[in-house]
C-alpha cells in the first residue's frame, strides 16, 4: 500500500507532466519586417507598446510590420506579449492591428499511393503595424 505522502507526490508529479505537455505545443512565431527609409529609433519598453484595433488620430510614423503565427492554442495574453516585444524592437509606441485570419497553409496527403486522400491545413495569422506617435506641433509624416 503506498503511503500518502507517496500518493501526493505521484499525483503532483502527473498533474506537471500534463501541464507542460499542454504548453509545450502552444507556441507563437513572429517576426517583422522594417519599412524602408524610415528612422531607426532605440527599442522601446515592451510594457509600454499599446495594441491599438483601429487607426489612430495622432500623427504617427509607421515603423514596419509584425507578423505572428500562433501553432496550438496559445492565450491572447500570450499572443498579445508576443506582438509587444516584437513591436518594441522597431521602437513602437503601438502595433495597429490590420490582418488576423486564418488561411490555407498546406496540405497532408495520406494513405498508399493508389488510394490517397488529401486534406487542407489551415493556419492564423496575424499582422500589424508598428508606429510610434509623433511630438505635437511635429510636422506629419505618415497617416493611415
């Protein structure tokens, strides 16, 4: 008969094990892409970046674009710290979201070869804007 104290410890050690099986197959890729000919600027605090759903009314310089592809089922807090970072590197004030669907992205094809099936694979994307505000009274340099 195992002890209660060897119960527990069984039982602690499953639940970790089924935890990060969960979280080891929720990932998010991103990346982002510079535009040309726009000012470079110091990295950004990534707690700082807001995550904007429409255009805003300030004058803004867009900075470039962040693309994310999330593989399993990753949070929004997640997705949402992602974008952050990534934004915070071109030196954002904000990431405008403008793109977040989801796509075909492949195919599987199964069985031997004189009886194949195939099947479409679909993945979400998500795309944004990374701007940063400019000073009042500066003169405007982009607008959506």
């Amino acid at each position: 008969m195992m002890s209660q104290l060897t119960r527990k410890a069984t039982v602690g050690t499953a639940l970790l094990l089924a935890v990060a099986a969960m979280t080891a197959c929720t990932t998010v890729g991103v990346s982002s892409t510079r535009y040309l000919g726009v000012p470079q600027f110091a990295p950004t605090d990534p707690n700082t970046v807001e995550i904007l759903r429409h255009e805003p009314r300030r004058n803004v310089i867009r900075l470039g674009e962040v693309f994310l592809e999330p593989s399993g089922h990753p949070s929004v807090a997640m997705m949402e710290q992602a974008l952050r970072v990534e934004a915070a590197k071109l030196g954002a004030n904000a990431a405008v979201l403008v793109y977040d669907k989801f796509k075909r992205v492949g195919t599987v094809v199964q069985g031997p070869w004189w009886s194949r099936s195939a099947y479409p694979v679909y993945g979400r994307r998500i795309v944004a804007v990374a701007i940063r505000y400019q000073e009042p009274g500066a003169e405007p340099r982009h607008r959506f």
